[in-house]
C-alpha cells in the first residue's frame, strides 16, 4: 500500500491543521472546496484541489461520493475527515474501506455504537464504567415505559434523543406532571434534527463541569489517554474555551488516574482505534460520569497537544498506517498550562449575533507560548454558509497564571477587521474572578456572565490565590526595561494593584 497521499475532507483551520501534519510527514494532500471557498487557506496550501459544487454543506462537504471518487482519481491512500461534516458518518466510513481507502479514523462500528447515545450508554456500562443513573438498555423506549420509569429514577431528570448531541432533544423534567408534553416535545425535536424520535431518561446532575479525556488507540489493541481538558465554559452547547489540565482536577493525580482509566476502559469497550474523547459530567463531590464519546478528533484537541508534546494528528495517521503508537501510558507527562480561546466571527455585545463580510486586515499574535491555527487571512470573505469559527488561540504557560497573562497579552496583540470577533468577550473572560479562581460550571457563561460589568466581587479565598499567584509570577517577571504600557496591558496591572490593597 502507499502511504503518501491524504485527502482531506474539510475546510478551515482544520483542514490547514492536517495539511500541515502531512507535510512534516512528506506526505502529499488533495484539498476539496466548495464554491465558497476557492479563495480558501487550505486549498493553497493543499499540492491539489478539487471543486466539490455550491456552498451549501450539503451539496459540497457532505457530498461522501463525490470526495470518495475525487480520491480514488488522485491516487489518494486515505481520507482524513477532521471534525463535523462527514468525520462521525459511520455509513461514510465504511464507504471509504469499500472504495479500497482508509479512514484516518476509528471502525464503522465503534462510530455506530457511540453515536447511538443509548446504545453507547448500554455498552460502557457494561464494561463497568459509570454511568449517570437513567433507563437501562439500548432505547427502544414507548411512552408508556418512560412515564413508569421516570418516578423510579427520580425527578429533576432528563430527557435525552438517542441520536442526541448537541443538546438536542433535550428537556429537563421537575415535575411529574410535565413528563407526557416534554417526553412529546423532546421526540418532535429529536425528530425534526436526526430523523430519529428515539429518546431516554438519566438523572439530572445539577451545577455540573464538562470534562473530557483524549485518547488514542491503535490497531494493536493499545489504548492510552492523554489527558483531561476543561470544557465547561460554554454557551448553548458552544465551547467557548478550554483548558487542560482541568482546574477542577487540580492536582488531584487520584482523580485523574481514575478517570483516565475510565476513560481508556469505556474507549477499550467499541475496541477503538484513532483519536476519540470520552465526555463525562463531574459533581462538585468530584463523582463523574461517561456522558458520551467523540468519535473524531476535536476543535479542543490542541491544548492537549501543548500540555502532553504528542501532535495527535500525525499520531492519527500513524495508526491508519497499522503502526504502533510512539507513547506508553507511562511515558506521558501532563507539563504546564494551556488554554484555548476559540475566536469566532460573531458579536459578543449582540447576542452572539454571526457576522460576515470581508477581512480586510488580520494581525496575528505570536511570541513566547502561543499557537493560532486559523483558516482565514486578509481578503478572505466569512460567509454564512459554514460555522463562524476563525481561528483558535492557544496559549501555554508554566503555570495556570502564566497561561491566563499570555492569553491577555496574546487577545491584546489580536486585531481583525472587518467582521466582528468575540474577542472583547475573551478579554472580558480573563478578568473575570470567577474565570481566575477556576470556579465555573457548564452554566456559567449563561447565567452569571455578562459583558457590561465583572460578576461579584466578592474576595473568596480561592479567587485571592489565584490573584496571588498572578502577581507573584508578574512580580518574577519584572524586566529592566519598562517598555510603554497599552490600556489591556494596564489592565493586568489593575488586577495585581487590586489585590494588593486587598492585602492591607
Ligand atoms: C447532562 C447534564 C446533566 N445531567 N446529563 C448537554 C449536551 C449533551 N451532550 C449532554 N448535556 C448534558 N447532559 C445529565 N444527566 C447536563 C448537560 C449539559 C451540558 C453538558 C456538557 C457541557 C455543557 C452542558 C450544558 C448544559 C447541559
């Protein structure tokens, strides 16, 4: 077989993502575009393109048979889905094995099981990993079975679409009562977004953090992971930002142990292969549960990437390739801090309202510890036919503090005209207390984050450590020369004096 042709079905940040692992790797790409993105960064930087038809996904990047044939005509070995599009279509998948390719992914079947949320809830379970209390079984549920269920379980609860994700199909339930109309709305939903009105039941687990594993597997049967990432601060089911390590896990190397193997076991129960993320829920009594599997590699997987020094998607093709993974669970060390702020082309002070139109100027951080892996340059249009992500910033830093400093440097650093950012709400994010003392769950954003003024103030003493650590690091960090300060850059200095006559 010969490996040294990919293509890569995709577009944006991700799609330049894998280019440029095949590159280091000497391998050759083939980019396909639509109509919208003939201007776009990764079909300059692919060594072929080819046009996949009119901007809609639907006609361009979801066409599996037209990439599927484009492939075999350039002599490709393998297609890399990245994330979203055709990357968790089981059917694609096996499409691709019969057209003699490779997925650059896990097997058909482990894509079924866990996209199948109840099915996937059923089969880790099986192989002991926890699972929120709820329905048992692989779904299949009438009416009349949920309504007797529901009262065992116990109310608040859930009701979650088999075919979920996204947080479709999903309605909490308070009161019994409710249960008849809500179980009918939830199916509508589910319906309506999967052509699949299946749905289950789990108990509501309240003022919960979304923390996920990465791992890998290879055809040999390891399986490892690579760490956890913080994923809570979120709005309507859009990561917004994520670290890792989690702040939440700390340094709780028992937790994190455990969960890891969880992880690894829940991976190990579809006999996984590739890149995948195990989601779970975690109480404030630190109790977690398997919430669902990715069965792709993520926006987020870049953090994990700066905390672990393994690049996942040269591991990706590694393991396509039939080889053994380079790492051992043992050899992987969880080193420093990194976050990812995800820049989207959308207005923070209305709405989150998506923008579009031209960019006409772009100026990219760079410097010490930090990474921006973007999909646009100036020139390029933003339209509304594809998610608004432009690029995403990554920071690294020896400490969690040194990472939120370089964020606010890097943010500072970041202009992009011509459409509007999110920008502002990242910077807003950075001086938020509750963001410093690492104490956020998944409603955070939601309910208690605004953009006109800082949330409470209120000095509780995990909030004044962070601050402490803040400014011991800054204090290190006090150069010879002091060069001219901006506004942004007062502002960490806002934050230090503050604490400072906190401590009078
Ligand atoms: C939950 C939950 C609380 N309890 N399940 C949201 C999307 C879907 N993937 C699962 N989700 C949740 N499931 C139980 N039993 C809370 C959420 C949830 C959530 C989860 C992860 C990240 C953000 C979230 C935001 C709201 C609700």
């Amino acid at each position: 077989m010969i490996f040294n042709k990919v293509l890569i079905a995709n577009r944006g940040e991700i799609a330049v993502r894998v280019i440029r692992a095949c590159r280091e790797l000497g391998i050759q790409t083939v980019a396909v575009y639509s109509e919208a993105d003939r201007q776009a960064l990764h079909v300059r930087y692919a060594d072929e393109a080819y046009l996949l038809g009119p901007a809609p996904s639907r006609e361009s990047y979801l066409r599996g048979d037209r990439i599927i044939e484009i492939a075999q005509k350039s002599g490709a070995w393998a297609i890399h889905p990245g994330y979203g599009f055709l990357a968790e279509r089981a059917d694609f998948a096996q499409a691709c094995l019969e057209a003699g390719l490779a997925f650059i992914g896990p097997k058909p079947s482990a894509i079924s099981a866990m996209g199948d949320k109840a099915v996937a809830r059923a089969t880790v379970s099986a192989a002991g990993v926890p699972v929120v209390p709820g329905t048992e079984g692989e779904g299949g549920l009438r009416d009349e079975d949920l309504l007797e269920l529901g009262p065992k379980i116990g109310f608040p609860l859930l009701i979650k679409a088999t075919a979920g994700g996204g947080g479709k199909g999903m309605r909490e339930v308070h009161d019994p009562q409710e249960m008849p109309a809500l179980i009918h709305a939830a199916r509508r939903e589910a319906e309506a977004a999967f052509g699949d009105g299946n749905v289950y039941l789990e108990k509501l687990v309240e003022g919960a953090r979304h923390i996920e594993f990465q791992v890998l597997g290879d055809l040999h049967g390891n399986v490892i992971h690579l760490g956890e990432r913080e994923c809570s601060l979120q709005r309507r089911h859009q990561k917004l930002l994520e670290e890792s390590p989690s702040p939440f896990v700390g340094d709780d190397e028992d937790l994190r142990q455990r969960m890891g193997s969880v992880a690894v076991r829940a991976a190990r129960a579809v006999d996984y292969a590739n890149a995948g993320t195990i989601e779970f829920l975690v109480d404030k009594d630190k109790n977690f549960y398997f919430l669902e599997m990715n069965t792709r590699l993520q926006v987020e997987h870049p953090v994990t990437e700066m905390v672990t020094g393994v690049d996942i998607v040269k591991e990706q093709i590694r393991i396509a390739r039939g080889r053994q993974m380079r790492y051992t669970q043992e050899d992987l060390r969880l080193n420093g801090w990194a976050i990812e702020c995800r820049i989207n082309a959308e207005d923070p002070y209305n709405n989150f309202l998506p923008s579009t139109g031209h960019i006409t100027h772009c100026l990219i951080p760079t410097g010490p510890g930090v990474r921006v892996d973007t999909g646009v340059y100036p020139g390029f249009e933003i339209s509304p036919y594809y998610d608004s992500l432009i690029s995403k910033l990554i920071v690294w830093g020896e400490t969690r503090a040194e990472a939120i400093l370089r964020m606010r440097r890097a943010l500072e650093e970041y202009k992009i005209v011509g459409v509007r950012t999110n920008i502002p709400f990242h910077q807003n994010l950075m001086d938020s207390h509750r963001f410093m003392g690492g104490q956020f769950d998944t409603r955070f954003v939601e309910e208690r984050f605004s953009m006109d003024a800082a949330e409470d103030k209120d000095p509780q003493p995990q909030i004044a450590a962070i601050i402490a650590t803040l400014v011991a690091h800054r204090q290190t960090q006090r150069a010879a020369h002091i060069i001219q300060r901006n506004e942004r850059d007062t502002s960490n200095w806002k934050w230090i004096s503050r604490w400072e006559r906190m401590q009078r």
